[in-house]
C-alpha cells in the first residue's frame, strides 16, 4: 500500500477574505459562505467502483465529479460493453477497467486507493476480501452481506490485510439525520419516548436480483427496511433489547416467491422506547421517521431518500408549534466518499464501522426469528453499544 | 316518552335560489353553498349535559349554541356554585338544574330528550343506566366504561328501556377523517399495507381523576389510546385478529402509579394488514395517522384534535406527488349531537352504537393482557366486523 | 334611548381554576385555556339585521348565535316570504320583522339596541340616517357609502342622534391581521420597505346589483380592493401620500359595461414605503397581502377570508428561515359584533370609526382619478391618521 | 476559430435498458430515469472564466466540475495569488492563466471555446469586445452592461467577429420558471391578469463595487431588479408598453450615496395585464413573484435563488385548491454552461441573446426616468417581442 501524499499537511486552499477590494467579497451576505476546497487532483483519493448498476450509473460516478477528495480511478463490471462505454463517459483508461475474473490485478494499479462495492448483497463478502488481500480499503454497500457470519469474515480480512472497512450508510453523513440525531442528543425535545420509522417502494422487475434469495439474502428488511433499524440506533444512539415482528407476503405476487414483501417489528431500547418500523417492496413510496419525546418531536419525511428531505419540529411554543428546519441539501454520495477519503488521508478509523453493519445483520435475524415464531426474541448480550465506531464526521 | 313533533315531516328551509333580484343570490361564486338551516327553537333535541367539567364548559355547552337540531335543556352537577352560574350563562332554569342525587327527577321533565355523559369513565355504566330508566336517550363520551362487562350492561339497560344509545366517538362525524375512510374504501391509494397511528399529549394535575385507576379504569390506552384503536377500526372497516403490546410507566412519576404512562402496540388485521399504534401521557402532542397502500398514502395530523387537521395524499403523480386536502372544519361536537337528535327524530339506530364502544373494550383488555404477558393475544371470534352499526352520517 | 344594564359591571363569569377536585380542571395541559363567558341573555345586545341576502343568511345570523354579548332582536327585509321563514328560523317573533317602509317603526323596538346594515353600498347612508333617527346604534357594511359627501352626511347623522357608528371593517378585529399589525409596530421585521396586497375572485350573475354603478358605486375597488387599501393603513399604522394607478375593464364582459373589473394602483406612503395593490373582478381567488422589512416579511395568505388564514413570517435565522404562525381562528362577524356591543355596553367609541371609512372613501377617489388621467394624484392634507377612531381591540 | 468535434455526430453513451440481467435495471421504479450521458472530456467545451469574485468561486468554477458538455480550460483574474491557488484547486496549467492584461493572448489557446464574463458590469462591454476578437464566444452575467448603447457595440462586436453572445440569464434555463413559463401557454391559469414580482435581499460591504455607480451603473435595479423584469417578459412572452415608477435611497445609509436602495415599479403589458415589482437592497431576503390569471394562479418562492425553489399552483379545485408542484432540482450553472456549449456544438442561436439583454436595458432606462420624473414613461415602439431569441432549451 502506497503512502498517502497529504497525510498530516493541510490542503491548499483559498481563504474566503482576501485584501482583493472587489472580487472575492460576498457581497449579499456580511457573513459570506466559506467557499469549496478541492483538493488537487494529484492528492485525491482514488475509487475502484466495483458493479455499474443504476446505483453506479445514475449516483455513484456522476457523485465522484462532484467529490473534493475522491476521483474515479477504475471501474469493475462483468459486463464488457457497458465497462467501455462508462470508461469512455468517465475518462478512465482502458488499463483501469477490470472483468470480476481479472479484478486481483487491482492490486497493481497505484492509482486505486480504495473499491467501492456495488454488487449484489451475496457477492459483498467475496469482493471485500479480494479487495483486501488486493491491498485496497474497503467501502460496501449495505447491507453489508446476506449473513452475520460473512460480516465476521469480512471484518476479519480487514483486519488482517490492515486496510479500512466501511459500510455505505449514506444516512449517517447526510446533514437532515445528522441534525436530528444531535438534537435528540442535545434534549431538543426533552426525552425520546418513542420512534415511528417507515421505508417502503414498490417493486419493479420481478427477475431483478433482488427477488432471488441467493443474491439478496432476503426481500425489503435487508434492502431498505434496514434504513429504519440503522438510523433508529444512530439517532438514539442506543441498541435494541428485544424484537417483535410481523412478516407477510402476497402469494400471488411473483415477486414475493422467495423473499418478504412486508416486515412490521417492534424494537424495545433500554427506558421503555419503542420504535415502530414498518418496510415494504409493495407500497406507495413512504421513507420517512418520526421521534417523539416529552418536550416535542421531529419529523423526517423522505428522510432516507438521495434528496428531498424535509424535516418539521414540533414544540410546545403557542405561535410556532411546527417549525420546518432548513437545511442546505448535499449530494449525499459525495459527503459519504469524501468522509471515507479522509479517513484513509489521516488514518482514521471510519464511523460506519463493518462492526456496525454486522450488528444490523444480528437485529435482521432476531427480526426474522420473531416472525417465524411468533414470539419476542430477545438481543440481550448480543450488540454492544458504538462498536469500533471511528469520530463522527463534521456535517 | 314524548313523541317527535317532526319525525316525517320536512324542516321549514330557506330555498338558496329565489326570485330576489337582488339579496339572496350568492355572488362571490356561480354556486353559492347552501345557506344553514336552523330548526326552530321547539322542534330541537333538549339535552341535559352531565358532569361541568372542562370539556362541557369548554367545548359542549358553546357547540350546542351553534348546533341547528339540539339544544340545552338541563344541567347535572355535583357542584352547587358552578351549576348556578352555568344555568345562569346558558340560561337553563333552576328547575332543570339537577344534582346527581336527585338526577332520577329528569324523568319528569318534558324538555329533556336526550342527556350527554361527561364524567369519570367509571361513572358512565351507572348514569347510563339511571338515565334509560328515565326514559331519556343516552349519549355517552369514550371510552364507554371501565370493562366490557360494564359494557354489555349498558347496552341492555338502554334496550331495556327503548332508549337509544351512542357513544361519542366524534372521529366518526369529523370531515377529514370520514374523508380517508372513503378515499380507502374508493381505493384511492390502492390496497392498504399498514396503518401507524399515535396520539399522545402530556399530562397536567395528578390529582386529576383520570391518573386513579378506579375512576378511569386505565391510563393512556382507554382515554387517548383509544381514538388510534377505534379511528383505525373505522377507517380500514375491518376488525383486529391478534394484538402485541408494551406498555411503559416511569416508576418516578407520580402520575403513574396506578395507570399505564404508554402503550406501543401492534394491530394484526385480516390480509396481512398491521396497524402500529402508539399512546402517551407523556409526550408533546402528536396526534395523527398515517395509512399506507400500494398506490398511495394518506396522512392526517391533528387527526383526533377539536380542529386544526392537516391531510395530505401522497400519490403516484411527477408534479404532485404530495397533495394537501382542504375540507371545510366544522364543529365537531356540534356535528356529532346533530347526527343523534337526527337518530332520535328519525327513530334510527346510531352509527357508533354500544357495541361498537363495547367491542373497543375487548380489544384493550388484550392489549393490556398482551403488555402483561409479553405475548401476542388472538382476537380470532370475539369481534362482529359494524355490529349493530346504524347508517353512516352523511358529512 | 335605554339605559344599558351592564355598565360599569362585570359580567357574571365562571372562574377557570376551582376548589372542584374532579371535574373542572383542565387535564390536557398545565395552563388551561379560560373558560368562555356568556352574557345572560337579558343582558345581550339585541341586534336588528337589515337586508337578508347571502352575508346575512349565510355568515352573520349563524354568527350572532355564537356571540357572547350580541343576540337576534329584529329583521328587516324587502322580501315579506324570506323575512318570515327567517323569522321562523331565527325565533323572532313577526312583531320584530320589519319591511323597507315601516323601519322606522323599530324606535318603538326596546329589544332593538343597534342595527346592523348589509344592503348594496347606495342604501347605506339612507338606511344609516333613518337607525340614527331611530335612536339605534348603526353597524354599517363596508364600503361606508358611494361618495364621501355621503360618509360625511352619515358621520354627522350619527353624531346629531348620539348613537355610536361603526363600519364593518372585520378584519380589524380578526387575530391574523392583529397579529401582524402588532408585529411591525414591536419591529418583529425591522422597518417596512413595502407591501404588496391583493385581493380578487371571480364574478358571477351579472344582473347581481354588484355590477349597477347606480347601486354599488363602483367595481372591484370599492367592494373587494378596498381590503387592500383599509389593510395596508391598519397595519402600517399610517396614511398613502400619493396613489398611482391603472384600471381595466374587459370590454367584452358583460359584467363590466358600468364598472370596473381590474385595478392596480400604487400608494406611497411617509418614509419612502410602497404599497403595489391588486383588485380584480375576473381572478382565480387570491387574497393576501404580505409586509417586507429590512429584518423579515410576514406574508398572510386568504387574509380577508372568513377563515383560512395562513400567516408566515420569514427572519434571518439559519434554520428556521420562514416559520408558520399558529393563532386560533375564530367566528369573525361574532367578534365584530362583541365588540360593537362592548362599545355600547360601556359607551366607548368604536375603533373603526365613521371617519376611517370616510378616508378610504378619499383614496377609492383619487385611485379612480389616477386611473382616468393617467398622472399620479397627490392625498397631502387631505387625510388625518386614526381620525376619531376608539381604543384597539383586545384579540 | 476551430471546427468542432462533434457537431451533427451523437455523443457515446448508455442506453437505460441492456440485456444485463442484473447490474443495470432500475430496480425501484417500472420506469428507470434515463442515466446521465457525460461526453468524453476532449470533447467537452471549454471555457475561460473571466473574474474570480464569489460567484465564480462560490457556484461557477464547482458547476463546472458537473457539466456534461462544458470543462474549465482557463482562468482570468486581476489577483495573482488568487489566480494560482484557484488554477491549483482546479488543475488549470500556469499557461492557461491570465491577467486582464495579457488576456488578449487567449486567442491563441486552442483548449478554449467560449469566454465566461463574471466582472463587474462596467467591464462587460470592453471583455465581450476582447473576447470576441480573440475569437471566442461569450456568455456574459447579467445586467448585460450598464446603458443600452453598450448593448448595442457589444452586439456589433459579436456579430462580427462571427462569435455566438448569451446573457447569462440563469433564470431561463431553470425548470421551475420554465414549467410556470410553459403552464402560462397552455392556458393552465386562464387568462393572465396581473403579476407581481419581487427581488430584494440586504446589503453587505459599502465598499463593494456594486455601491459605485461608475462600476454597476445602478443599484438595486440593474442588479436584482433585473430579475423581475426579466422573468416577467419570459414567462408573460409580451413586452410591457408603458411603466410607472417610484425609487427611494435612505440618504442616511452609506450604500445609497451614488445608487438606488429601492425601486417599485408597474409595467403594463398589452390587454391591461399589469406587473407590479419591487426591488430593494435593505430588504430581508424575498425572491418570488405570483402570476394571477382568471382561472388560477402560480406562486413562485424563490423563484430568483440558486436552489430551494417552492411553486404553488391555485386552482378552483374543491379538494386541492392550492398544489404544491414538485420538480426536480438541478444545477442552474451547469444547465446554462452546458446549453450555452450546445449551441456552439450544433452551432444554433442561443435563447437569451444580446438583443433580450439590451431591451431589459432599454426598460430600466424608462424606469429611472419615470422615477425621475413621477411621470408614467411610454415604451411603445422602442421593444420588438422575441427579438434574435435562438430555440427554447428543452428542460
């Protein structure tokens, strides 16, 4: 593994007040915004983006221009014509494009720092481990792998290959949810009572990889009913002590032949909070959560989407009992690489930690549990509070 | 009893169309909304009002003013002073001012068709029955006793007596809610996944009646709990087959030493259908619901307050994707003793009979023993989906 | 003239916090609401409405039954079969429906302390000097009169019979208009720069007496725009020192062959501050005005509606940038009518006094100028701020 | 000048739909957007910003780095050590780096296509005329310059040189002004009455540029106001036949010795539209305008700014009188850098040409003087309707 260039050494930058009498003053404001800091592109991270799916093609590359720290370095995909293609769009040299079958090679190519994985859920852990023995840090998406222990496997070749693992929770570096969590921390609205959380869309394609249960390990939970669970523990900051849940699926819905369409649960945290959380693969969009304590609430409407957010905090104030909170939106992809860059430029340990996805994955089996049951499942003694959790990131 | 002067025979009405050329026709729009229709003074519904508590003195009384088919015929009180000068605002005689000694008395008193309960709930079974002993129909507020045995014998005590009995279930005369449930049954937002529900509020004077369990028979869940268990009820028309609850009390605060503080529980409906509710004494006020479908979601804030709701409709269109309902307020208590003295002067069955109130009884006893247990309870076979229902008001 | 019965007494009132352990506090919150009072009924102020178009049928009989102080004593109407079924509606008896011709008859009315006047605007000042003469206490319907020789005439009628004139400017007593008004005086938005009002729907029948110059004196302005023209002064606390304006008719329209359909006109007033008004006939409904100072804006959107006002007030804070006010809605033509009758009660001068009426009656005139010469017509010395006008209400 | 790479050949890019079974559906909706089509880098645009001030640094120079079709080639700038610390930021050689002196030798910069005026409006003309005989083309900020004889040299100038001109009025190619724009001509709100439309914001440094008159030519006007004119004449599609005026300046604030602090204007368009604005320097932030037909009306809130656009739609609906439209937030700057690199690609008249920025000039210029004189001023004859406009880009 290469060193990193700037590690220690502030980056150059601009000052936003200069002695320039007339062009660099913000004139519309007395306070005026501090302007963007790119880091040349010589000292910008490179990405190896692993899949060129929709979540690649339509977020994930156009997020990379946009990046301050992070560059697109090389592109990974199984399919040859799309890897040209999207090489050419992006300007990446046909010697950085890479088959699954000749992916190790990565781990000569100085210009790739890190690989982010785009795969299917089932092809998470091998990747992370070839990326690994490849010399090359690691960010996955969520969730982090079908089963807990491939998370363990995952965390372990880390470990060993001394390179940084980091799952893709979006959500922990997006300004709306961070804002509430620090509210909630800050008693904004005294203490937390309970918690309503939804993540639902409808389905598309029904031979998407998604509805195979040896791709996805499992239908809406795993996929974006895991938003829910992951942001509850963010924003309360807590873990779950038992689970209740009910599951259904349409029988006449092809889509729902192997995997869930629908998990209602309950999750009871220490102190009587409850939260409600509801996913679903077959309802009309609704992302959205609700945090209710005994001094006011906050509620996030399209809270897990890319854009969109919209946030409300009610009070016991007589003329402002509702208050919309504005909060400059950011391309959310680009705040998640450029956090994951700055680990690697400083030698941080990043704050979505492998151990914090693996403990979703734990919640994610009690869920099913309890609804195959029909009982309660207890997490006493199985999640341990902020898990090898790095600094949170300055939103 | 007396009989109706009007059953059969149409109101005196001013028609909105005349020959004036000049003051009657509306203006403002090519169609002038119905002008109002007051039923003369001596052919409305006289109602004696029981218990001068603060929803009486603060909501009833005044809406009875504004009502067009019911007024203020008497006053029961176990307070001398407040009856005085309540008689003396309203203008109610002394001679149909009542103690709740001598309340039988209202038997003899021809102004009185109809009395409405507003007392502690452990209160209703005996007035009830007292006032169908008198020959008087009974509206009562919810919840509408403090057990389901209670229940049942005030349903044949009004039986007994031919008196008709409603209970106050105000939700099912509001415009906004009585909107969703026809926007449900018109599959306006496809097939309904689940449901959240929550109302909630804090808590004021501990000495107050509802925080001894003897006089409430519960806390959060029978008193506020209720409008998520019963609105839900009212707006999918279908009946609960298994609730799961918990059930929290801060063991430090006085309030809660006899009653529940909160209640989150889940609702099984047939068809896979859940409903998550949530109740609180101790919560900043959130008082609303949310119904999700596959082709759409509707969301009533306010939904259980005097007024102010807030509906929005969330649908599968690029441009309005979120839609906000307007529909007119109305006075809700107003509306809801209109809808019974039309009940009375039709002779027909109200819509939010005993058993309806009965039947929400049930379920919150297996909510209760569900919380106490920590197991799911079945409701299979104790619940008639509309039973003995009259026809729906015409909002 | 009768003496009134209340003065300098208190009203017989229920006080909101009792020894009654049970059942009179407020439970829902710590700092219940008070409690409303009503005026016995022999101690009300016994109104006779004149003319019976849709404002009286529609808005301000279902009003007076809800005013605390102000009751139904008389009717008066040119059409014998409305004025009997209101009668019968309204329970007054056919000794106190009056036609046209035998108004004057009404002196001998003891239950008769003021008359409320809601004809076309060319009846007012007839109607106005015929009450005074009468011995009757006049609310008059804005506009005030068709000329301000005419307000002038009905001033001094007043005066010389030593009954109270006030003109129906309900949005004076309307808490949204209150509210904003009281923040610019507290310079919650710093000082004003301008204010951009409109107000316009669209027409119907147009055979209604609206659109007879003979009968209304004038189109949009006088009737609707006039919202806009009374606002703006009540608000800003000040008089326009010049007006600029330009007027459209739609030449095909057949409402408008005598008057006018459009007005936009410009009012300067002292310090530089602009009001840029809008008034039309043939709009989509928009009603609303909105104030900007150097420190925030207040925008109140359905401003001169009966109900739906929507108060938003935009201020330099980071996230909080435009917050909702949240003020209770109330029955405006109840609190219009309380207020005149506490005038009575108490011999107070009304605050919208003859003379406030009069000076828009100025400005309608020089607008109506401008728009003909196509110059800007100057109002120096020719209006007197809060001339005659009594103390504020208290909203 | 050279030939262009790709005109009349399709750029590479991605079809939405392949026949990979897995990676590249859109999973999430039955109807994938169309992925982004980035043309390969040496076949992008490029441009010279000219003035690194805050709006090249704060918005320019990142959209840039979005832009699908546009790159920055080269950086111009009166600040030295600016003009490094920026080229480093953005990996702009030494080479393509210039002074306003030496900017002359751009001519021989083959990497550089168009030019990107971002001066102080004084500077405007003599940059275009620069640029244009370096051969390159220009898109130049708004206000166009600062008299309408400067308009006119710099159309000659462009013209022939044979180099393409566009007024950088952002405005035009953003998607909720064209949507309102659009629903206008299709007739959604009826007939259009009237409009008002306000641009303000408060001021910061006395010393800035935009307070000499020499360097702006005006004050709040040219600048903000601008944008109300503007937008008026886009969305309207007319141009305004007369206008009114009133302007103020505090004489006690420092801003306002040399320019205006406030002006309120009426422009009155053929068939009695009328649009009402207002622009002022010492206002809290209000960017919007409301247009107003017969049949509905749109409410644009910050309609002006960069992002947070909020549209309205009121229409006489029972249900859903007012509408929220939902649109899809892009980057303005990108949107109009990448137009403006269309139009040189395909080599087609862009849409806010030279000639839509000398009539806004020729506007304000009637504006000063109808303040100047409290006379309204005539425009009949002296603006021609679409004048030079190249096709409306497809947004």
């Amino acid at each position: 593994m290469k060193e990193y260039k700037m590690q220690g050494t502030p980056p150059a930058h601009i000052p936003v007040k200069t002695d320039s009498p007339i062009l660099l003053e913000g004139i519309h404001s007395k306070e005026p915004e501090p302007m963007p800091i790119n880091y040349p592109e010589d000292q910008q991270i490179g990405y190896a983006v692993i899949g060129l799916g929709h979540l690649t093609l339509g977020e994930i590359l156009p997020a990379l221009k946009e990046c301050k720290k992070s560059k697109i370095a090389a592109l990974v995909s199984g399919h040859p014509e799309k890897l040209k293609k999207t090489g050419l769009m992006y300007n990446v040299p046909e010697s950085s494009q890479y088959s699954y079958e000749d992916f190790d090679e990565i781990a000569n190519n100085d210009d790739v720092d890190a690989v982010f994985i785009v795969l299917p859920n089932s092809m998470h852990k091998e990747f992370t481990i070839r990326s690994a023995k490849a010399g090359k840090h690691v960010l996955c998406e969520k969730p982090m792998a079908i089963s807990s222990d491939e998370c363990r496997e995952m965390i372990e070749a880390c470990k060993a290959a001394s390179v940084k693992l980091m799952i893709a929770y979006r959500i922990q570096y997006e300004p709306f949810n961070t804002y509430v969590k620090n509210q909630i921390r800050e008693k904004a609205i005294g203490t937390v009572k309970f918690v309503e959380a939804q993540n639902g869309q409808s389905s598309g394609n029904p031979d998407h990889w998604r509805y195979k249960k040896a791709l996805s390990g499992g239908g809406a939970l795993p996929d974006i009913g895991i938003y829910c669970l992951n942001t509850t523990r963010f924003i309360l900051d807590a873990e779950p002590e038992e689970v209740f849940a009910y599951q259904y699926s349409n029988p006449k819905d092809p889509h729902f032949k192997e995997i869930d369409e629908m998990v209602n649960w309950q999750m009871k945290f220490p102190g009587g909070v409850v939260a409600q959380c509801s996913t679903s693969y077959q309802i009309h969009t609704s992302k959205r959560y609700r945090v209710v304590g005994d001094e006011g609430w906050l509620n996030l409407d399209n809270a897990y989407g890319y854009v969109g957010q919209k946030l409300l905090h009610g009070k016991p104030e007589e003329h402002t009992p509702v208050q919309e909170i504005s909060i400059k939106h950011v391309n959310q992809f680009a705040q998640e690489m450029d956090y994951f860059s700055d680990c690697i430029l400083n030698d941080t340990q990043p704050y979505t930690s492998g151990e914090v996805g693996l403990q979703d994955q734990i919640i994610i089996e009690a869920i099913y549990e309890s609804a195959k049951t029909g009982n309660a499942v207890s997490l006493k003694g199985k999640l341990q509070k902020n898990l090898n959790r790095g600094k949170e990131p300055s939103i």
